[in-house]
C-alpha cells in the first residue's frame, strides 16, 4: 500500500491559544477531527475511532500553542518501517495576524482529492466550533 504526504493550509479566525486544546486533547479532537478520541494518560497513547475503526497514535512532539504531530502505531509489518503520522501546526501572519492551520498528513489515503475534502471538512467543522 502506498503513502502520500498531503499538505495543507486553511485559515482560523480564533487565536493559537484558543486552537490549542482542540488540536491537543482527547476531547477537542474528538469534536472535529475524529468520531471519538481516548487517551491512556499512563502510556500518553491516542485512540482515534473513525468510522468505527480504532487507530492508536502517540504524541510524537509537540510545542504549547504551537503545533503537534501524532505517529500512528503500525497495523501490520508493512507499516513497521513507515508509520502513517500526521502534524497539526498553528502559524500566525505577524503583518495581518491571521492564524493558519498548516497540515502535514503522511496517509494511506492514496487519493489526493479525498484527503484534501477530509481536510476541507474537518477545517471547516472546527471553523464552526470556533465561530471562526
């Protein structure tokens, strides 16, 4: 199975600060990124459901009111030597103070078109969620 590495940048009317939490925790990202989202607060390990299907990630960095990117555990041996991850980075323009939310996704979504509409979707759920 293939990857592609799909990037993305999709303006935010709402502050890096505000953005965080909902990139950041189990239940923000629950509202608009995944169908549901558990956290092991012990091992610090992800579980996102989308349609049913649970995938377990870790945080692999992340900065306070920055950015933070999650590596998705490997499903099977194929996946051992390239996981799926992706990054969710909160950028502000200094000159228009516009916040951007830049995407960098490493798939198994081997169609460009729908992840970008996945992208375009849940951008646009969190938009409303944020009124922004």
């Amino acid at each position: 199975m293939g990857r592609i590495l799909f990037d993305g940048e999709f303006e935010v009317n709402a502050s890096r600060k505000m953005l965080y939490p909902y990139i950041s925790t189990a239940s923000g990202l629950s509202q608009w990124f995944a169908d549901d989202v558990n956290v092991n607060n012990q091992d610090k390990i992800l579980t996102f459901i989308w349609d049913g299907e649970e995938n377990a990630a870790k945080i692999a960095s992340q900065r306070l009111n920055s950015f933070i990117k999650f590596e998705f555990f490997p499903r099977n041996e194929e996946e051992e030597s390239d996981p799926c991850w992706v990054e969710i980075k909160l950028d502000m323009n200094e000159l228009t103070q516009s916040v951007f939310i830049k995407i960098t996704d490493y798939s198994d979504i081997e169609d460009e078109d729908e992840l970008q509409e996945i992208w375009d979707n849940n951008i646009n759920s969190l938009r409303d969620i944020v009124g922004g």
